[in-house]
C-alpha cells in the first residue's frame, strides 16, 4: 500500500475525501510528497524526510489529512536489509547519524564491524534514514503488514 501524507484518514475514507488538488505537494518543504497513482499523493523518502511540521495537513482543506491531539501520524517504521554495508562487514554508519531520535544504534561487533540494530519502538517514520543509506539497504514498512 502506498504511504500516505501524515495524519491520512484510513485509506478507504482518506480515498473518499482527497480531491486530488495537490496543494500538499506544494506546501511539503522537504519536498517529499508525490503524486502517486490515480492523482492521490503519496510519500516517497527519495528526496528527504518527514519533519512533521504539520503543513501539508494545515493546507488539506477537504480534511483528508487530519491532525488530533495524540493521533500518531502513521504507523510505518523502517526496517534495515540484508544489503546494508555493515552487516556485510563494512564500516558504515550513515543511518545511525541522520536518526534524530537514536532509533538506530550500533553494537559492537567481537574482532568485526558494528552491526546496526534498528529499535522499532523508538521509530518515528521519519525516513531520514533513507535516502542517506549508501546500500539502499533501508526500506519503510507497515507493522501490520510485517507478518503477512
Ligand atoms: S508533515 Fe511536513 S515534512 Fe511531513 S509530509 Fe507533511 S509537509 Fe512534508
Ligand atoms: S546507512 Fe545503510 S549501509 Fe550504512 S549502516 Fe545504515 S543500513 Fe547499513
Ligand atoms: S525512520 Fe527516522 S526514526 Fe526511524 S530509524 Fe529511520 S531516521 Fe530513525
């Protein structure tokens, strides 16, 4: 499923009211929203990241993004690949450096390289790991969707 702007209704109903206007595109200063399938805008990390400014939903005039008090704005983590370099034993710490709130520590590895561990729980979404990763090794996800 694609990622929606922050604070997106669920998908069925965020579907239902966006009118495709593309006034989030615009006000995104990190220029991270798209226009995905079908006109509908979807996030994509390529060009940055998610600072949860709350402007795209501030522009959203058919209340297709919708900010509340303690609503989270999306679900979706990151998840670190096989790819990654320092898994494969290259000293690489570019995603731990851009991860404002320390999600992505790095644990010493006996006689190797330091091997990231990504803490799900401390995870905002952000993407700012992304894009930065030399191995494109990192790739966002949907809990729910994990299991499946
Ligand atoms: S919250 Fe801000 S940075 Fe995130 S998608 Fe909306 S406009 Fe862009
Ligand atoms: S930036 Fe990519 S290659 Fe480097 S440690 Fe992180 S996941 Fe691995
Ligand atoms: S998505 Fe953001 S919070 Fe999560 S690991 Fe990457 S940089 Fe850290």
């Amino acid at each position: 499923m694609p990622v929606r702007p922050p604070w997106a209704l669920a998908e069925d109903d965020f579907v239902a009211r966006c009118t495709r206007c593309g006034d989030c595109l615009g006000a995104c200063p990190t220029g991270i929203i798209e226009k995905g399938r079908g006109g509908f805008p979807l996030v994509s990390f390529a060009a940055g990241e998610c600072t949860f400014c709350g402007k795209c939903v501030e522009v959203c005039k058919p209340a297709a993004l919708v900010r509340a008090e303690g609503k989270a704005p999306w679900s979706i983590r990151a998840r670190i690949g096989e790819a990654c370099l320092a898994l494969q034993g290259v000293v690489c710490r570019s995603c731990g450096d851009r991860c404002e709130p320390r999600a992505i520590r790095f644990r010493l590895a006996p006689r190797g390289v330091a091997r990231p561990e990504l803490d799900s729980g401390a995870c905002t979404g952000c993407g700012a790991c992304v894009a930065v990763c030399p191995a494109d090794a990192i790739a966002m996800f949907e809990p729910a969707e994990a299991a499946v």
